[in-house]
C-alpha cells in the first residue's frame, strides 16, 4: 500500500463512478496517488492509522480527500465529521463528490466544515472537466498546512 504518499484519498462505493473518477484523474494527469476506499469505515480506518491502515502514521496524509456522502457502513458526512474534530485530520482538504441534490447534505457539510461541495456532473465530459479543475486547484493551486501542524507548532503566537 502505497498510502503514505497518496495525493488523494477517494471514498467512492460506485463501480462506475469510481471508475470515471480515476480514469479522469488519470487521463489528466492530476495525481499519482490515489488510494480508494469503498465505504466510510475503510475511509477512517485509513486516515486514523487503525484496522487497514494500522501499518501507516499520521506523518504523510493525504493531501486531499474525495468524499461520496452515501455510503455503505459510515455515511460520508459522518466520516466528515470525524476528519474535521481531529486535530490530526482537520487541516486535510475534503470536497464531497456527489450525486445528492439534497439541500440538506449541501448545508450540513459546509456545517461539518467541508472545503467545497461538488454536485457530480452527468455528462461525461463535463464531469472529466469538473474533476482536472478539481486536482489541479486542491493538488497544485492551493496552498495547505500539513496535516495536524497548528499556529503554534508553526511557531505563531495565539
């Protein structure tokens, strides 16, 4: 398992979705390492270093995270909220990639603390575009504290 170097973290149950998510990411060239998770508690276990991520630390995270919201064992905005209250996890990067047009889900993620909230387009082109845009912003773009370093450990005063 490559995991301590994955770009992305992709929690995605849909055979079909998952493989249209990493043949766009693949056909652009966005990222390298990608790491699937097909259900919420497989999701955790990886980014918490437990179960089938035991053999992994807290030092190289991912440095995004691709959330489906249904999902089997652990929902998606369940798994949000445990990213989001771990000091170790907080800092991590999480889009939800979803088919939901739920207001609900749209509005209890940004409550959770979800950094973008992405409806999956239908067309295939336009969801091949919707994903480059995504890696290149989240993957080069953006400019993110390692995971779990706070102000303080950066050597910021309070």
């Amino acid at each position: 398992m490559k995991f301590s170097r994955a770009e992305i973290l992709l929690v995605e149950d849909s055979q079909e979705d998952l493989d249209l998510t990493l043949h766009s990411l693949g056909h652009e060239r966005v990222a390298t390492d990608i790491i699937v998770a097909r259900d919420g508690e497989e999701a955790l276990d990886l980014l918490f270093c437990r179960g089938a991520g035991s053999g992994r630390s807290f030092e190289n995270p991912p440095r995004l995270v691709l959330l489906d919201l249904k999902l089997p064992k652990v929902d998606g905005l369940e798994v949000l909220r445990q990213i989001k209250s771990d000091p170790r996890t907080r800092t991590i990067p999480v889009v939800i990639l979803t088919s939901s047009k739920e207001e609900r889900d749209l509005i209890r993620g940004y409550e959770l603390g979800v950094n973008s909230y992405i409806q999956k387009p239908v067309d295939f082109e336009q969801f091949r575009k919707t994903i480059k845009q995504l890696g290149l912003y989240w993957l080069i773009t953006n400019q993110a504290p390692v995971a779990g370093r706070t102000a303080r450990a950066a050597g910021q005063s309070s």
